[in-house]
C-alpha cells in the first residue's frame, strides 16, 4: 500500500550497476585483436600488478570470481574436514560456503553495531567455547572496514590466522591502510555489481610468493613441471580470463572516481533522512574511511511498524508515522528502483541451522530461537542476536553510481513519505 502516490521512473534505479567509461572496451579489443583470448595476457598481469600497488600487498592472482579467491584461501588456510573456522555472520553466503567446500564447520560470530562487522567481544568468547579454532573469515560490509586493531588482537592472542573478505571494500582504508592487506591472505571480487567491475573476476591477495605460486598453480588444474599431464594434488579452473581483465583493467583508474560518486550518494541519504526515525549505515570515521559500495538504512525501533518474514515472503501492516524494510522495499518497487534486505544472517539460514552461532554473551543458537520467537536482550538492553535486529530494521537503498541527483531526491522522497 502506498502511502502517497509517485509516478514510477521511466529507467530503473539499480543498487549498484556496472558503470563503464570506455577504457574497457579497448582493453578487450587489444586482447581480441592480439589473440590473447585466454587465461594469460597482458591485461592480467596489468591488473594484478597495479591491485599490488593499489592495496599494498606483494603479490595479487586474478581467479574467476571472489568466490574462488575466497576457496583457495581456505586452501592457504591449511583447513581441514572438521575444524571449526569462525566467521562473520552478517554476510553475503560466499563468504562463507568455501569453508564448507573443504570439509570446514563454520561457526558463526555475531555482529556488532559500531560497523555491522564481526564482534570483538562475540570472538572473544567463541574462542573461549572452541579453542582450538585456527581460522577466522572475517568480511567488511557494504565496504566498511571491520574493528580490525581488536579482531586481529583477538586472532593473535589465540595463535590463529584472518582470511580477509574484501570483496565488498575495495579502496577502502582502515588507520589509513587498504584493506585486503590486513589478513593472511584476503580476496576481493570483480563482481557486477562491486564499486569496479570486470563483469566478473576475483583475487586472491598475499605478501607470501609461494602462496601466491600455490594459488596460481592450483587455479589452472594444478599442472606438475613434466613434459606431459602430471598432476600430484587436487586442481581447479579458477584462473582470471584476459578478457575480463581487460574491463577490469579499464576500470582501475576509476575506483576512486566511484568511491567519490557513491560517499556522495551515502551523504545525500543522510541529509535527506535527518528529520526520520532513521540511522545510515554506521561509519567508523575516528579509524576509518570505507567505499560506501552501499547506502543502507537502520529504522529506530519504536518507529518499526508490524513486519513478519517467513523462510521466503515477507507481511508487514502499515501503520500511521512508521515503516519497516518491506514497506520501503515493496515502494521502490513500485517505483522502479531496486533495494535490497540486508543480507540475511548465515546463522539463520536453513543450510547453517545446525551450526554453532555465537553472540557477545556467549553460546547464542538457544538465544536465536528465543529471539526470533519474541525477542531477547542482552545485559546490556540491545537485542542479544544483532544480526537478526539489523536484518529487521535495515535495508541497502538504491546506490548506483549513474543515479542523478533527482532521481535520488525522488527517492528520499518517497522513503519520507513511508513514515507519513
Ligand atoms: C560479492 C561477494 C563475494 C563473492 O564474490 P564473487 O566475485 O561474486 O564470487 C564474497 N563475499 C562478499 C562479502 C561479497 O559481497
């Protein structure tokens, strides 16, 4: 139900859509008209050459998507079938699923509500409930870089190892460092809809020359140095295609061009939403200076009208000066922009329903119940299971770097008149 009525944009109003500026196309032709039509190339070295320089680590190896960085990362890890790996919780599931290609237990480590990352004190007590966990991924989301000096504290008091997920944060800095430079290893994604894009792509990011020799090897099946077909482990076809790094490589010089574009939007946002119940995305701006990849919306509580989401739909009962994710979302529909719910939390899923989740109080799957089935509070007032209250209250707004100021003023707009 609309509360007012807006004639919908004649364009759609993507969340984040590839913006392209002509410079990928020649790479692409170069590579065509050259015949370098394959898995090696000038545009991948290119590409892996300045990521190197851009984010500050030794050596970069383009793979097909963050995704595979992200397996063989946990290749890197050394992980096992059965350990236990603790990861973000709040996350996109490729975050995570590469544990469980290699016979790792994800456990999940709550959110805290500082960045939307994973929580310190939730890591601290999960080492305490499995000690012996060596690994942790750990993701920045929407580009915001995580409470990285007390994680990598945690992580180093306890012998274990970070894998950085920074397929979301490209560029962005935390104390002024890149991320993708704080983990033993890190990925970063190529994705359509990521602040650059190659259409797809990834990276696995190391400062370690035989792990980036692995990776390398690994990522074209794993070939021995024989005269024929030899092959002494397990390989994969993961390698990046000159091609893709070809738009990759065009657009490089625009990253900070984008990240400019998209912190332009984030404020617009919050100037447009000072008089609503409403939050943006929280930035940690004392340690650091995200990508502000996506605009996203935190509704106050007392302002939520009545919303119930099932394993696939969502009800909610509009309500007289407040809204909730779905009113909002189903009103961009309408108008032709696309949102998105924040991402659901791992521990939530029907796939990870047996895994072990872990709040800032200790052991949360009984919490989790309880919290879904009514609520439940932590000692200090805030629900005990953050990433169920952010993926509640919040969503992403539309954030595309090629929306005109108008086109989000209409936005903010129509977002305003769902509290009317
Ligand atoms: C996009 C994304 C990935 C995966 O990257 P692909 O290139 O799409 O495989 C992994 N983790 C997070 C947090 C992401 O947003």
């Amino acid at each position: 139900m609309l509360k007012k009525e807006f004639a919908p944009f004649e364009n759609k109003i993507w969340l984040s859509s590839p913006t392209m500026h002509g410079e990928e196309i020649e790479y692409v032709t170069e590579a065509y008209k050259t015949n370098w039509m394959s898995t090696v190339g000038k545009n991948i070295n290119e590409v892996e050459r300045i990521i190197c320089e851009k984010v500050g680590c030794k050596y970069a190896v383009g793979l097909a998507c963050g995704t595979d960085s992200l397996h063989l990362a946990m290749k890197l890890a050394k992980i096992k079938p059965g350990d236990t790996v603790f990861c973000s919780d709040m996350t996109f599931a490729a975050t995570v699923n590469p544990v469980v290609y290699e016979g790792g237990v994800p456990v999940f480590i709550d959110t805290e509500y500082d960045t939307w990352n994973m929580d310190p004190v939730a890591l601290e007590k999960a080492f305490e409930l499995y000690p012996d966990t060596k690994v942790v991924v750990m993701a920045h989301l929407y580009g915001t870089p995580a409470k990285l000096d007390e994680l990598k504290a945690i992580c180093d008091r306890h012998n274990a190892i970070i894998i950085e997920d920074a397929a979301e944060s490209l560029g962005a800095t935390y104390k002024g460092v890149q991320t993708g430079s704080f983990g033993y290893c890190s990925a970063i994604s190529f994705n359509g809809n990521k602040i650059i894009t190659g259409s797809s792509g990834g990276m696995l990011l190391t400062d370690s020359y035989e792990d980036a020799c692995k990776v390398c090897k690994w990522s074209t099946q794993s070939r021995e140095n024989a005269p024929w077909y030899q092959h002494e482990e397990i390989g994969y076809n993961y390698r990046m295609s000159n091609v893709i790094a070809g738009v990759v490589r065009g657009q490089l010089p625009h990253l900070e061009e984008h990240i400019a574009g998209k912190k332009a939007i984030y404020e617009r946002y919050k100037e447009g939403f000072k008089n609503l119940p409403v939050s943006m995305n929280p930035i940690d701006f004392e340690n650091s200076e995200p990508n502000y990849w996506l605009s996203c919306m935190i509704i106050d509580s007392d302002a939520m009208c009545k919303q119930v989401r099932s394993d696939d739909k969502p009800l909610y009962a509009a309500e007289k000066g407040k809204s909730c994710p779905t009113e909002i979302l189903d009103t961009l529909v309408k108008l032709n922009a696309e949102g998105r719910p924040i991402w659901k939390p791992m521990h939530a899923q029907p796939f990870y329903r047996m895994n072990g989740f872990v709040t800032r109080e200790g052991n949360g799957r009984a919490a989790t119940d309880a919290y879904i089935s009514g609520g439940s509070v932590g000692k200090d007032g805030n629900p005990l299971d953050v990433g169920m209250d952010i993926f509640e209250r919040g969503l992403c707004l539309p954030s595309d770097n090629k929306m005109t100021i108008e086109e989000q003023d209409k936005i903010i707009e129509v977002i305003c008149a769902c509290f009317e």
